[in-house]
C-alpha cells in the first residue's frame, strides 16, 4: 500500500469535505475487485461487502464496505488526466526500465455510449510496453481524434532508447517529433494518407541498388504459412523529422492450400535498422491487439462495460489496465482469466498480488 499511496497519493478528492471514505482505500478496493473479476460499481461495493476481513488486512476501511453510490459517484467525479498521469509513474517504477517495441494504438469503448450514439463510443489511445508486455498509458481521444490523444499521451512518457510503432494514422511530424522529444525513435507506418511521401518511399525503395534485404518464413501452424521479404534503404533529403531511412514488408500467406495475395506494407524510420529487425518491430506492433485489446475484451468484458456517465468510463478503463499489469507481473504461471478466478476464489493469491506490486 506504500508504493500505491506514494504514486496515487496525490490525486484531488472530487467529493464534498465530509465524505466517509478515504479516497485512496477506495480506488484499492475498487483496483482489488477489478482483480477479482468485478464489472462495474456494483460489482465493487459487492466485493467489498463479501472480503471486508481481507480488506482489512491492507486499508482501514474505518466507515466500513463502501457502497455502489460511493465507487459510482468517485469515478465519474475523478479527473482522469491526474489519475492516468499518476498511472504512467506507477507503472513506470513498477516495470523499470524500458526497451524495445512500444505500441500506440486506439481502442474504442463499445459499451460507453449515451442512448442513441451507440457508433460513437468513447475512444482512447493505449500505449503498450511489448517487451514487458505492460500497459504504460492510457489518454481519451479527444472527439475521437486519436493522433491528438497520442501527442497527449507521449506528453507523459518517457522512452529513451525504445522504438514507437504506430499505423498510418500516426504518421504525422507532430507526432515523429513527440516521439523524438520522449527519448525514443519511431517506426511509423506509411500510406496514402501520406500521398507524396508515400512515392518517395516508393521512388527510393525502387532505385536502391546496395538495399539491406531480408526473407524470414514462418513455420507452418493452423493450416497456415507465411512468409516476409523486407527491404531498407537510407532516406535522402525526405522532409520529415528525424527521419533516416524507409522500409518495405511484404508478406506472403498460403491458407488452407491456397495463396493469399501478398500485401506491402511502408515505414519511415527514425533508427537505422537491419531488413530483419524491421521485420521483427513490425510483428511486434501487432502484439498491441492480440496481448492487450483482446485480452481487455475476454478476460475484464471491457467492450460489454456499460459504464458511460462522466469521466466513469476513462477511469474504469484505467483500472482494468492497472489489474491487467499486476496479474500479467506477478510470477505464478497461468493465463490472466485463470488468475482473475483464482484471486476472486483464493484470499492468499490475491493478497500476494496487491502486495507484488511493490
């Protein structure tokens, strides 16, 4: 609980001046029924009624088990900004120092929309540590707009030495230069979006003669096999910031018997990479998807979250990607669903991941 107050101590009290329970127990608890499986406020005032006596083994909880008015009204009271710059330095002690490939991407909230707005569900843009397998940020997009949400959420990270990946989205100097400006280089997709770059890349990509080259084949697996040629040149006077080289991936399926067509893909680099560490970065983005997204949606039901009032859904979000680290950090072997029933049913497994996090 030390570490949690020193990191989240500092978070404002939305709540009048004579509210019973303390801020700070409440966002554990609610964190603590998040490991345990909980969905939204009721879930956590349920929890807290039910593992009262564990509770107590780590916060006073001196007014007794909150109720679902309680958890309701702090998160959609809790300014999100604060509380997500507050997770970026916990997780940011929590995981040490970082390396490799970190992924930006958005997720939509598919549960939190007001009646009527059911396709325009709030959005926010994660940022994804893929070599420790660590959420490190979380910021909304405002309107939607999700490149001006990861200029925000680069504001609050620093990445020396790693490499940002992202799709065509993101291709954009302001966004190079944020990246540049956290200590990290980029590995940013490129297409039409980008026209005039984009046959740049095509130009130089064409006429390299000493090109670095690289071909990887997968193994097969499920009746599927694939293979990558990738190619990088050195950029020559491309106007772009940082930029150093572009690269091309194109990667060839044979599903079922059948060859698929083969797709190619762009980058502009702001790191000198090999043909083969390209190929390596590029999968790794992806990771984004299948380690973080997915398991959000499967293991916590975030997509069926219904939590829509205020700034609820941010902050439930936050919470779910917090209990996501803890369970995915903790040493015991098994996968995230398979913990979240074992802290739920067994006080001894939850209590040495509350107390993992330090």
């Amino acid at each position: 609980m030390e570490e949690f107050s020193a990191h989240f101590g500092d978070l404002t009290d939305p709540r009048a001046g004579n509210a019973r329970h303390d801020l700070l127990e409440l966002i554990f608890v609610a964190l603590a029924a998040v490991l345990c499986g909980a969905e939204d406020c009721t879930d956590m005032a349920e929890f807290a009624r039910a593992k009262l006596d564990v509770l107590r083994q780590v916060v006073d909880l001196a007014s007794g088990p909150p109720s679902h008015d309680t958890f309701s009204r702090v998160f959609r009271l809790l300014d999100p900004e604060p509380f997500e710059a507050a997770f970026a330095r916990f997780t940011a002690a929590f995981a040490g120092a970082l390396e490799g490939v970190v992924a930006i991407d958005g997720k939509a909230l598919r549960g939190a929309y007001e009646r009527g707005r059911k396709t325009t569900p709030l959005h926010l843009v994660n940022v994804w540590a893929a070599e420790k397998r660590l959420v490190i940020g979380q910021r909304l997009a405002p309107g939607r707009n999700e490149a001006a949400g990861a200029l925000e959420v680069l504001k609050l990270l620093r990445l020396d030495g790693c490499i940002v990946t992202a799709d065509a989205l993101h291709c954009r100097p302001d966004t190079a230069q944020a990246i540049l400006d956290s200590g990290a280089d980029y590995a940013l997709a490129l297409k039409e979006n980008r026209p005039k770059l984009l046959a740049q890349a095509k130009e130089l990509i064409l006429a390299a003669e000493h090109a670095d080259t690289a071909d990887i084949r997968t193994a097969p697996a499920h009746d599927r096999m694939e293979s990558r040629h990738a190619i990088v040149v050195p950029s020559q006077n491309l106007e772009f910031p940082g930029i150093v080289a572009v690269g091309q991936v194109e990667t060839r399926r044979r599903v079922a018997g059948q060859d698929e067509p083969p797709s190619l893909r762009w980058f502009l680099l702001s790191r000198q990479l090999t043909a083969k560490q390209l190929i390596h970065v590029a999968r790794t983005h992806w990771t984004i998807e299948n380690q973080l997204h997915w398991v959000l949606d499967v293991a916590f039901e975030e997509d069926a979250a219904r939590s829509r009032k205020d700034n609820a859904p941010q902050n439930l979000a936050l919470l779910r990607k917090l209990a996501l680290n803890m369970l995915r950090r903790h040493p015991e072997k098994g996968s995230i669903k398979g913990k979240i029933k074992r802290a739920a049913w067994n006080d001894a497994f939850l209590l040495s991941v509350l107390r993992h996090m330090r």
